[in-house]
C-alpha cells in the first residue's frame, strides 16, 4: 500500500513517473505555498549541423566555368590603337566560412592576347603589333581568386548578402615581349569585373529565398496549445527568436539556432487565447543548451485518468494478502490539502481514503506528506482490514515513506528522458543530446487543480545528414 501511495505522489509532482519506496528518507519540514513562484524565461539553443556539399555542388553547377572578354575568340576594340580578348577558365571551388562571411575560392587558368596599333584622327595608320600569353605551345597562365560573401538574418526572416571579389593574385604574370608590356594588371582587372557581375548576381538569388510560407505555419502551429503525447497540452509562448552565426568546419555547415520562451502545460485543450507570427529574427553569438521553465495546472479528473492508467490491475501484497488497485481518484480539499481514494480488489475489497497536505522543500528538492491520514469515511474499511493496519505506528511508517526525492526520479528517468533527446525522424535527419538536471520549483494544490513548476536542462542537436 505504500508503495502506491508514493507512486501517486510522484506521479502527481512529475506528471508521469513512478518511483519505489524510500524507507530511510528524513521527513524535512518544507513550507506549503499557495501560488508558483513567477515563471523564468525558457531558454532552448539548439546548434544544427547541415551537410553541405549537395548545396555547395550544385552552387559550383550554377557558377560559370569560364568567364571571356565580348566577343570571344574575336578582339573587343577598347580604343583606336588597343584591342584584346581574354578567357579565364575556373577550377573546382572550395568554400570555407565564418562568422556569417563566407570565401569561395577558385584557381584557374588565362590566355591573354593584345595588339597595339597608331591611330592619327581616330583612323588606324599602322599595322596592329599582337602578343600573347597561355595560347598554344605555351601554358596558360594561372590566377587566384577569392569571392567573399557577407550573410545578414533580417528580423523578417529573410536573408541578404554582400557579395564581391575579396582578391586576384596572379600566380603566372603575363609579359607581352612584342609589346614590350607587362599586362598582367590589366587582365586581372577585366577578370574583377566579370567575377564582380557573378557576385551581384548571388546576392540577387539569396534574396529571391523566401522562408515567409514556411514561417507562418510555424508561427501559426506554436501559437496554439499542441498535444503533449498522452499528458495534456503544451503551449510554448516565444518571446523571442534568435540565431547565432554560422561556420563551415569540413563539408558541414554549423549554426546556433535560439528560441526564448514561457511554456504553459495543462490537461485543458481549449485555446484561450491564439498567435499567428513569431518574433522578429535576431542575431546574436549563441551557445547550445536549454534551460525549461515551465508552469503546468492539472485537473484532478486528468490526474484520475492518469493515475489509473499507470498503476491499474498492478498486484500489491499486504500482510501476505494480495490487492489490485482498480481506481485512484484524487480530490482538492481545503487548506491545500489532497484526498486520494483507492478503490482496490482481492483478498479484501473496498475503497481507502487518505489525506495529507504535500509540501515542496524547494532547496532540498524533497516532496512529503507530513500530515498525511486516513479519512473518516475509511471507519469502515479500518475495521475490514484490522485496526493495526491504521495504528499510529503504522501511519507515521507511511508518513515518513510517502516521501519523494527529485534527484531520485531524475536519476530513475534520465535513461528515458535521454532517449527522448535522441531521435532519428528519417534517415538523415535526427538530433542527439542528453538532460542534465530536472528541479520541481513550484507545487500548489488548489481545489480543481494541481499546479507546478518544473525546471529542465541538457542539451540538443540536430543533424540533417543529407
């Protein structure tokens, strides 16, 4: 028997977990209060790792393999006297990224060819002089380039990006000996005008993304109390919305997304009140973890169905007699005080009422029943089951068993939260993590409802592998 009564407890301060019995635990004198503590921001940082090179392969598909001069294979005409044309072929990019500024870096290969000539009153009067560099036999010569990219996250949810050419360094020069010139300057300089053209077509991409459909069935779905598995509903409340920077490390990109909320969960699905837009998007240096504030209220038919649920048609031997409990009800009575009845079949048959007043010892994370009784109206099952069962001996035994130790259930529970943390919801999308710490904060019985608060930390990835 006692051991239902501290699966009762434990179930109505956690919502879902039994625990065993503590025989050696000291009963503390905790303080009953009347109303929960005012409700922390919730903090949940959750660092997402993308797998990156599908998106980066396909940007090098999209990104031109050679950029030429107008006109090519034939000269552009620049002034009476000069004329050339020019190809720069690409090699394979390579992307690194930090603090939202992104580099794609390419080498690649050019052919230059110029010719100069006398013009006298805008007519040519002499021969063109041609020269060249990288065409047949010789080589191409070869260059270096860095295309430099600066992400913005704007508080509509959108992104913009500065794109332009960060450096050229020819790693060949070009020296025309039939023009008696070095035009290597010249040809980098044709080269940052095209690169540059590309970059600000980049930046008009990114900023044709639109995540606005997606962001308003996400605004209009947490605006909402959402279902909670099997134990009531959630309403998650965001105050706040924020993103760190991102980085590249291998072929993965990291970032840090944040939320900040007050979470509300009750056995109540009856939206009160809705939302439909998130906060504006902020930027700001993120670390991962969570910190879960959150406030939930129970009816007592809730916790009666819950009850039940856990602990029906589950043996209990009693002075070498067998038990099942079939019901648990619990009802709010005055003066913060809870009656728990438990309607039982076996050996013997009936139903036994207790009442006591639980009391959180918030520093020592220790819930007890220091008053905890049988009711009058039990008489009957007193003398059913033989006075010494409810002899004072035997009620301060239950007294000091229907204790119940946090760090016991988090310790009991860590195994199942943890596996929680860790889901694969495809194959390649799933998140790892592990909890830390739960804390009971807040527990007031009222005459409808049970209210607490719970405090939980640990940390969450997620990885889309693909």
């Amino acid at each position: 028997m006692t051991c239902s009564i501290r699966n009762v407890l434990l179930t109505l301060s956690v919502a879902q977990i039994l625990l065993s019995c503590n025989s050696q635990q000291k009963i503390l004198s905790p303080t009953v209060a009347t109303r929960l503590p005012p409700l922390q921001e919730s903090v949940v940082n959750i660092p997402l790792k993308i797998y990156a090179k599908p998106y980066l392969d396909k940007a090098a598909l999209t990104t031109p393999s050679q950029f030429n001069s107008t006109s090519w294979p034939n000269f552009l005409h620049s002034s009476c006297d000069f004329r050339y044309k020019y190809r720069f072929i690409r090699s394979g990019l390579r992307f690194s990224c930090a603090d939202n500024k992104a580099t794609i870096t390419f080498l690649g290969n050019y052919q230059v060819a110029a010719s100069k000539t006398v013009c006298a009153f805008g007519k040519q009067v002499t021969p063109w002089i041609t020269g060249s560099c990288g065409f047949n036999p010789e080589p191409m010569r070869r260059v270096e380039i860095n295309v430099v990219s600066t992400f913005h996250f704007m508080p509509d949810y959108t992104i913009r990006s500065s794109s332009g050419v960060g450096k050229i360094s020819p790693v060949d020069k070009c020296t025309v000996t039939a023009l008696n010139a070095d035009i290597t300057g010249f040809v980098i300089d044709n080269i940052r005008s095209s690169v540059a053209a590309f970059g600000s077509s980049l930046d008009q991409t990114i900023a044709g993304i639109n995540f606005l459909p997606l962001i308003k069935k996400i605004g209009m779905a947490v605006g909402r109390k959402l279902p909670l598995s099997s134990y009531g509903y959630i309403k998650i409340n965001p105050s706040a919305v924020k993103v760190g920077t991102f980085g590249y490390i291998g072929d993965t990109l990291h970032i840090v997304a944040g939320l900040a909320c007050y979470p509300e969960v009750s056995s109540d699905s009856t939206n009160h009140a809705t939302t439909s837009l998130l906060p504006p998007l902020s930027t700001v240096p993120l670390e991962g973890g969570f910190v879960i504030n959150a406030n939930a209220t129970y009816t007592y038919l809730y916790i009666d169905s819950l009850l039940t649920r856990l602990v029906k048609n589950k043996p209990l031997l009693i002075k070498r007699k067998t038990f099942m409990i079939n019901q648990i009800k619990v009802k709010g009575l005055v003066n913060n005080m809870i009656e728990l009845s438990f309607r039982f079949s076996g050996s013997k048959s009936g139903t036994v009422f207790l009442t006591g007043t639980p009391a959180l010892d918030v520093k020592s994370q220790v819930i007890s029943l220091p008053d905890l009784n049988y009711s009058v109206q039990s008489k009957d099952i007193v003398l059913s089951l033989g006075k010494t069962f409810f002899n004072k001996r035997i009620i301060s035994s239950i007294r000091k068993k229907a204790v119940i130790k946090m760090s016991d259930v988090y310790r009991q529970s860590k195994a199942k939260l943890d596996a929680a943390l860790n889901h694969h919801f495809t194959r390649d999308v799933f998140t790892t993590g592990n909890s830390r710490e739960i804390q009971l904060t807040g527990l007031v019985v009222e005459k409808n409802n049970l209210l607490f608060q719970v405090r939980a930390t640990g940390n969450m990835n997620v990885t889309f592998a693909k």
